[in-house]
C-alpha cells in the first residue's frame, strides 16, 4: 500500500511523544487541512499505529500508506 510519487503537502513529526499525543496532533492537523490535501505522519509511540488507523477510518479519511520499520511509523493520510 505504498503510492509511489505522492508527495506530502504537509509532515507532522510526532517522534519521541507518547500516547495520546500523537493521535491528538494529528487530529488537530488533519482538522487544519483542506480535502484533498496530503499528511504525513512520523512516530515512534508503540500506540501510533493502531490509533492514528482507528482515527483516519473514524473521521473517514483515506490512509494512503503505513510504513513500519525498527519501531517507527510513517503515514500518509489524505484528507477527505
């Protein structure tokens, strides 16, 4: 689930917060954006990964990719 060439039209970096910081900002984000648009997401948090997934399908916007490695996340969620 990786589209390649999609280019973020904005990051959040949420390394080194916890739970539930991450989810929050991306919240606070994703509320700042307009449809369309294209937020990238990096954390470290255990708990990202399932929260910011059950956040982006709650609000009903699309995850365009997940990407885990060595206990870090990166999103890329399309605000609908």
């Amino acid at each position: 689930m990786s589209p390649s060439g999609v280019k973020p039209d904005r990051t959040l970096d949420c390394m080194g917060l916890h739970c539930p910081e991450p989810v929050l900002r991306t919240r606070i984000e994703l509320d700042k954006m307009a449809p369309g648009m294209v937020l990238e997401v990096l954390a470290d948090d255990p708990e990202a990964e399932e929260d910011i997934k059950r956040l982006a399908t709650r609000l009903g916007h699309e995850i365009l990719s997940i990407e885990s490695e060595g206990g870090r996340v990166r999103f890329l969620i399309k605000r609908r």
